[in-house]
C-alpha cells in the first residue's frame, strides 16, 4: 500500500465516521424536538387538569348549595301544606 492510497483510506475513514457523527448529531436534535414538544405537551395537561380540578371544585360547591336550597324549600312546602290542611280542616268544623 503506498503512501497515497493509505491517505486516502484513512481520509475515507475519517469521512465516514464524521458522517456517523453528523447522523448520530441529527437524531440527537430530532430527540430534543420531540422531548420539547412533550414537555409542551405535559404542561398544558397539566394547565387542563388544574382548570378542571377547579371547576370540579366549583362545582362541588354549587351542588352543595342547591342541597341546601332544595332542603330549606322542601321545608317550607312541608309548612305551607301543613298551614293550609290546618286551614281546610277549620273550615270543616
């Protein structure tokens, strides 16, 4: 092997693995694209969860308030019904 031809080999050698390199640099950056984007991902999850987590808790709330509501005016019916039977009957006599 002459001195040229072994400069050559060693050139398309040195060729080669930059090439490997450049590949391995490529998909590397492809990797972080794709992280980056599924971090993005994470964190609007994140954003949608503590929305509805709190929607949920506002709900929650309502509902106990109607449960309130509904008891109280579930009363007053029981009082109002009661009130006209007491009338009715005091007609009767």
């Amino acid at each position: 092997m002459t001195e040229h031809s072994a400069i050559e080999a060693a050139t398309r050698r040195l060729q080669a693995a930059l090439d490997t390199l450049e590949a391995a640099l490529e998909r590397r950056r492809e990797a972080d694209r794709r992280s980056a984007g599924l971090e993005r991902q994470v964190q609007a999850l994140d954003m949608d969860r503590a929305r509805l987590a709190s929607e949920l808790d506002g709900a929650a709330a309502r509902a106990k308030e109607l449960e309130r509501v509904n008891r109280d005016v579930a009363g007053r019916l029981d009082i109002a019904m009661e009130s006209i039977r007491a009338v009715i009957a005091a007609q009767g006599e």
